[in-house]
C-alpha cells in the first residue's frame, strides 16, 4: 500500500504521468451508477482496449466493494470452478493519437466509504497536477433514436461547457461517487465537469454505441485530445440500421417513435422561443429580482456619469444656442436700432442747422414751433429696419 494507505495502492516503478505544466485531464467513467445504454463503460473500455495505458493506481476492493450487491460472475468448467471475473476499480495513464496522456478512472462505482474515496481521488489529482477533470454519465430519457442524442453538460468552468446544452436549473439527483469526487474537487478549487448522454429509455438496458461515441467526443474536446472513434462510428450505424428495421417491422415501435418524435421537436421549438428571450441567458435560467434591480442601478449610474447622447439638448447644444442666439440677436437689433436712431437724429440734426446757416432763404417753418427767427426745424425720428 502507498505509505500504509488502506484505499490504495500505488505502482511501482510509477509511468511516466505526461507534462507538469498543469495541462493534464483526468477521466472518471465508473460503472455502474446513470450508465443507460452502458455508455460509460463503454467509453472506458474502447479507450481501454485502442489506447496505449499503463496501471498507476489499483484501489482496493475490500475496503470499498460490497459483494453482495455486487456479484462477480463465476464461470465453473466440468465439475469444478474455473475463474471468477475480476472487479478493477483503477486509475491508469493513457495516451491518445497524438502521444497526449490523460488518466482514467474506471471500474465499478465503490459502495463503501465514499468520502474517503473521493477524497482519496482529489489528493491524486493535487499529487499529479491535474488541470481538469471529466465524469462521464448515461441516463434514460423519453428521446426517440431518430433525432441527434444530446447530451447535457455541467461544471464549475464555463469554457468546459461551450457548446453543450446545461441543465439551466436547480435540480436533484441520486447521489453517486463520480459527483462525490467533483464536489471534493470543488471544494479545492479544482476544474470539473460533467457529461450526462441522453439514451432513448427503450434501449437503455442495451449496449448502445452512439452514446458512448457523443460521450468520447465530448471528453476529447473538452480535454483538447484525440480519440480513435471510427470502430465506434461503425458499431453506432450498425445499431441504428437494426432500430430503423424493427420501427419498420412493428407499427407499435413506429406509433412509439412517431409519438417521441412529436415531444422532441416541440421541446425543441420552446427551447428555442427561450432561447430567443433577451432575459435568458445561454444555460437557460432567467435572472433573479436582485440581479435585475442591480442591473438597473447600473444603468442609471452609466447615464448619470455618461456623456450627452447627440439627440438630447443640453445648455449648450444647437436648439437652445439657437433659441438663445435668436433673444440675444433681438435684443441686439432693438438695441443697435435705437442707437443708431439716436446718431441719425443728431446727423440730421448737425446736417439741418448746417444747412440752415448756408441757406440764405427764409426759414420754411413756423415761428411757433422754432426759436424765433433762428428756430431750428424740429427732428423726425427715424428707423432704419
């Protein structure tokens, strides 16, 4: 046992484990728990059997496997026994196409001790600097096999989950150790995610290939590896050619299909008629009454602090310049009319008794209204428009 450790025990000499630069995935597919269609342990065994892998760590059963419930199979020869299968529950360094290592954790889900275990599984990913980890997850869902299987994402990394559909809510669940062991990581601050494909629940007893496929897929773009999946992509046709044939044979499977085919694609249109709703955001939830009175006080403080949009008048935009400019010009031309009023009158005036002293002719105005005989000739007023 590594350091008298009682959950584990680890390989000696270790493999090597791949880069210390943080870039490494670990992947959790234990048998067992939300396996509908056997997807995860399908996932883990082509990986398995197409990739280069090395034993890093084999868990102990005893402490963790309750045989009862569990019952490995015996296979008896003649009269007596031959073999009993073998449960290995391990952690192991794999290679992809390229070279890339990962680690997988795969084997039957422990029914004892689940605290110790995903506690067990969070010191190994802090001991071999794992960047992120992925748990893989099948369940059975009312989905006809003729539309494209979805599968539904979740985590603690937005960047994990682009591209996927997330559940958009709160839900609840039975508790399994692959979310033991995400929670424990959560904890310390670690990158999870999960993939949970959604197998249409007439075929969820049975081996169904396309599940494991979108899974795999999944992993390797969330992981940035390279999986070898066209054994799988021919496995997934073949058993799509044996459903067309027995929808074609029986017109209960077909009403069956037709039925799950009406559902899926009115989901589809609502979830899309949400999706088109500015309040909802990309994983479908709505924001809450605080979010939205926050986001409000937001915007006021941005128009307070902003600067005048263009269309707004302000003291010293055009319209009240303008109005402004046209009282101040009035003003002014009242103004400048009476002054020059006033210099024209004393012009005239200057100009008149010119005249008058030039002129050697009588004075045309009435005595009464000058000053005698000398009387100047009386102003008019004047205005120039």
């Amino acid at each position: 046992m590594d350091e008298g450790h009682e959950m584990y025990e680890m390989h000696f000499p270790a493999p090597d484990v791949g880069p210390k630069n943080g870039g490494l995935t670990m992947v959790v597919a234990l048998q067992g728990y939300a396996d509908a269609g056997l997807a995860v342990a399908g996932s883990a065994s082509h990986l398995i059997d197409a990739l280069d892998h090395r034993p890093l760590v084999n868990f102990n059963n005893d402490e963790l496997v309750d045989y009862r419930s569990r019952r490995p199979a015996v296979t008896m020869v003649g009269d007596a026994v031959a073999e009993s299968a073998e449960l290995d529950l391990s952690l192991q360094v794999v290679r992809d196409n390229a070279g890339k290592p990962f680690l997988l954790l795969s084997g039957p889900e422990p029914d004892l001790r689940w605290d110790a275990f995903s506690e067990a599984v969070a010191d190994l990913a802090e001991r071999f600097n794992v960047q992120r980890t992925v748990s893989l997850y099948s369940a059975p869902m009312t989905v006809p096999h003729t539309r494209p299987l979805g599968v539904i994402a979740h985590g603690n990394d937005r960047e994990l989950l682009t591209g996927h559909r997330t559940w958009g809510q709160r839900v609840t669940v039975p508790g399994a150790a692959s979310l033991r062991i995400e929670l424990e990581l959560n904890r310390r601050g670690r990158k999870t995610c999960g993939f949970t494909a959604q197998v249409p629940h007439y075929v969820a007893a049975s081996d169904y290939p396309l599940a494991a496929l979108r899974l795999l897929e999944a992993v390797a773009d969330a992981g940035d590896l390279d999986f070898p999946l066209t054994a799988l992509e021919r496995e997934a046709d073949k058993v799509a050619e044996i459903l067309a044939e027995q929808a074609t044979e029986s017109e209960e499977v077909a009403g069956i299909v037709r039925m799950l085919e009406h559902q899926h694609d009115e989901e589809e249109r609502r979830r899309a008629t949400l999706e088109s709703n500015p309040l909802v955001r990309a994983d479908g939830t709505m924001p809450s009454a605080d979010e939205l009175g926050a986001e409000f006080e937001r915007f006021l403080a941005s128009q307070i602090s902003a600067p005048p949009r263009d269309d707004e008048p302000t003291p010293d935009s055009p319209a009240e310049s303008m109005d402004s400019g046209l009282e101040d010009t009035h003003d002014s031309d009242a103004a400048d009319a009476t002054d020059v009023a006033d210099d024209a009158i004393e012009s005239e005036g200057t100009a008149v008794t010119d005249d008058e002293t030039d002129t050697d002719g009588p004075d045309d105005s009435d005595g009464d209204d000058g000053d005698g005989d000398g009387g100047r000739r009386p102003r008019r007023p004047w205005f120039r428009f």
